[in-house]
C-alpha cells in the first residue's frame, strides 16, 4: 500500500467527519413510524460506528503525535465547513453531505474500498438519501450547498 501524504488522509477522513458529526445531532433521522424506533435507533448507531472507524482508518499507521495533529486539523477543517450548518434543515444537510460524497466517489477523487468502514456506511446511507426529496428545489438546493462545501474545503488545499 502506498504512502498517503497528510493531505491525503485528511481527504479519505473528511467525508466520515462531516457525516459523523450530522449523525450525532438529534432529530436528523427520524423513523417513518413510532413502531421502528428501536430498528431505527440500532442502525443509526451501526451507521455511526462504522463512521467512527472511517474517520479513523487513515490514521492508523501514525505515530500517536502525527495522528492527534491530523485530527486536530480535521476538527478544525469540520468547524470551518459547518460553520452555518444550524441555519439548514437536518434533511438538506444530509442530502447535502450525500451530493458532496455522491460527487467526489461518481469522480474518482474518492475511491472506497469495498467492505470498508466508509464503503458499508455509504451503503447504510443510500436507501435514506440515494433517490432525493420529493420536491425538486429541495435536491437542486442540496446539491448547490455540496458545490459551496467543496469550494470552501479546496480553499484549505483539499480535493484539488
């Protein structure tokens, strides 16, 4: 396997943070009926362990010191791309993250390994955001804030 370069495991490790931290929020997923509540509840948590271990994976072969910098920097990279994210509806956020990701794998930029952490949260995720809202303005919407998100992590030297 080759050598991943800083920026490198910072961009394999983005996607999952972002994802992670909208997971973590209340309310973002909601079951379509009280009686799924608890299937819901267990997948939510699969979903964000799996997210966790995504986060993680390119920072597995550093020493502690180089890791705790590089997840010091993608800490700071997540705020900087969140900074508005309480202005959005929890739905547009997640469709949002699904575009940005949808986008970055569609172009090779991002490849996932199968079977991997990311590969099986992404997976976890398609049924919930692979075909959209229902309402078209709502999709374009999405897809316009995941255009903004790249832009603003390509101004912190990512995704180029």
């Amino acid at each position: 396997m080759p050598v991943l370069t800083d920026r490198q495991q910072i961009e394999l490790a983005v996607p999952a943070h972002l994802l992670y931290a909208l997971t973590g929020a209340p309310g973002v997923f909601v079951p379509a009926s009280p009686t799924l509540a608890s299937k819901a509840e267990m997948d939510i948590a699969e979903l964000r362990g799996d997210l966790r271990i995504a986060c993680l994976e390119p920072f597995t072969d550093l020493t502690p010191a180089r890791k705790q910098a590089l997840l010091r920097r993608l800490e700071r990279i997540r705020r900087k791309a969140s900074v508005d994210w309480h202005e959005r509806p929890a739905l547009g956020l997640m469709l949002m993250l699904w575009c940005f990701l949808k986008d970055l794998t569609d172009r090779e930029v991002l490849i996932l390994w199968e079977g991997s952490a990311m590969d099986r949260a992404m997976r976890k995720l398609e049924p919930m955001c692979g075909h959209g809202p229902g309402q078209r303005d709502f999709g374009i919407a999405a897809s316009d804030w995941a255009c903004s998100l790249l832009n603003r992590l390509r101004d912190e030297g990512l995704y180029r």
